[in-house]
C-alpha cells in the first residue's frame, strides 16, 4: 500500500504533517511531552508570549460548556524573554516547527515582541490580533479591517522576513473582509479561528461563573462556525489557512481541508485526551490510504460548492 504525502508547504512554513497545535491548549511542548510523540506534531503554536511575564486574569478563569470550554485566562506566560532561553531549546530536540504566537496592548508592542522574537530560534510567529488595543478604548484589534491591516503591515515591517501567521478572531462581521486585509498588509498565512466571546452564569450565586464574566468559548460547539469561515476566507484570499476550531477527530480534520484549510489545529481536545495529536494523525493517514488519497493537497478546498 502507498505512503500518502503529509507534507504541507504554508508559504514557506513547511511542516512534516498538517497536524499542529492551538496556542495556549498545549503550553510549550513540554507539558504533553510524556503523553505524546512530538516529533508526530507538524507545527507548536506555544502559548501566547508578552513582552513581559504575565500573571493572568484573577480566577476562576476557566468554566465547562455543552461541548466546550469558556476560558479567560489572560495570556498567563513567562515572557519572551524566558521562552527563548529556556523554552526553544527544549522544542529543538524535536522535528516539529516552533510557532511564537505574539500579543500586545498597542502596535508599539506588538512590533517590540516581533522584532525580539523574529531574530530567534522559531520557525514562525502567530499574531494574536484578538487583543484589546488599549489606545482604542480595548476594542479587539482584529475586529475592524482598517486596524487589521494597519497591525499586520507594522508587524509585517517589524519582524523582518520571519514566517508570519495572522490568527483570525470569529467575534466580526464579515470574516471575508478581515481574511482580506490580513493578506494584502503582508500575512504569509492565517489561522483561524480564534474562540467565540460567551458566558456563564451561576443560577444560584446569580453570579458570572469567571471572575471577569465574559471569556472564549472553545471546543465542538464553535467547529460549525468555523468551519463556515474557513471556507469564507479560503473563497477570497491565496495564502495558506490553518484552520481551528473544536477538532477532536480525524473526520473534523477532515471537514476544515474540504472547507479550504491547507493545515489544521487542534486545541480543546488536548485537554480532554492529551494523545488526541496522534490519534488524528493515525486516523488521517488511514483515511487517505483507504480513499487512495496520494497528498493532503488532494483534499484542500475540495468541498463541492
């Protein structure tokens, strides 16, 4: 029986396999390292990094859902800084791609971390444009095309010829509009997408169940969205999508390539079961030897319109 090709080339990213993980469901690597082969991951979009270390929001900070989680937990990390001294070395035992995943309060910031984080040993910066622009009011910055255009293209300036990944955030009007200018101001790629806004309530307490009410939603329940805008955006922009967004099984993997993904990520279910990488990775191959698919390409934006 042949081998099918898992190879994806997202712009100049290229990654053994289209199976990577979501920033922040996963850490740096290190924490699921004993549970599964990280060589088998195509691509770690570690866990969000500031400029300086972070503490996070105040708990609780996390709530299950009906097929899902809502999470708000304030981009808790270390700081860059500690990330490349001990962090990056840590993921260079392993063949996989390393994914910064960038955040900021103002462009000022965001162009800082870009620029720190471009010159070390990464393979591709993610930029979490679902941040609220202090100097906007704390408006999202990825809400508005103007502003996603303006971010990108400071970032895009700042951080050099470094692989740059624009990750999409759901909570806007007309994705199309966003994937678009993402594009034009210099993304390689996108990803998409980022989580919903939601929120539980304590029906006792009368209570917000997180300590700050409102936070994003995750899991199963979001996949139908965003699978929708995977395949919006795929419609209108040429460069690669990884698509995100309640993948648990090889069969929504799947879903997100028909949709015009060209690489997916898997999130959530890291916590649910923390081999679930590899599962989907296993099952994929299956899939395409069974359905003599001889590349991953065979199947991206193959949905029948």
């Amino acid at each position: 029986m042949f081998k099918p090709d898992l190879k994806v080339d997202l712009n100049g990213l290229v990654m053994n396999n289209p199976i990577t993980v979501a920033s922040g469901t996963f850490g740096f690597g290190r924490e699921y390292g004993e549970y599964v082969d990280l060589n088998k991951i195509g691509g770690i979009m570690v866990k969000g990094l500031t400029l300086k270390p972070r503490m996070g929001n105040p708990s609780p900070r996390v709530a299950e859902t009906p097929m899902g989680m809502l999470n708000s937990v304030g981009l808790q990390n270390p700081g860059i800084e500690y990330f490349m001294e001990h962090e990056i070395p840590f993921l260079r035992q392993y063949d996989t791609k390393i994914i910064a995943n960038i955040n900021g309060t103002n462009i000022e910031e965001y162009c800082e971390i870009a620029e720190i984080t471009s010159k070390a040993d990464v393979d591709s910066l993610e930029l979490n444009i679902s941040c609220p622009n202090v100097k906007a009011g704390g408006l999202a910055f990825g809400t508005d095309p103007q502003m996603v255009h303006k971010i990108t293209k400071a970032v895009r300036k700042a951080s050099g010829d470094k692989h740059l990944i624009v990750k999409l955030s759901p909570n806007v009007k007309d994705i199309k509009e966003i994937a678009i200018a993402a594009e034009e101001a210099g993304a390689d790629c996108l990803s998409m997408i980022n989580t919903l806004t939601g929120m539980v309530i304590d029906i006792h307490s009368r209570k917000p169940i997180l300590a700050r009410g409102i936070g994003g939603l995750s899991g199963p329940a979001v996949k139908p969205v965003a699978v929708r805008m995977v395949y919006e955006a795929a419609g209108v922009v040429n460069i690669p999508i990884i698509g995100m967004g309640g993948i648990s099984k090889y069969e929504d993997a799947v879903e997100f390539l028909l949709a015009g993904a060209d690489a997916i990520s898997i999130g959530t279910a890291n916590f649910v079961d923390p081999t679930i990488c590899e599962k989907v990775l296993n099952d994929l191959t299956l899939y395409m030897e069974s359905n003599n698919i001889k590349s991953i390409k065979e199947l991206v934006g193959q949905v029948i319109r």
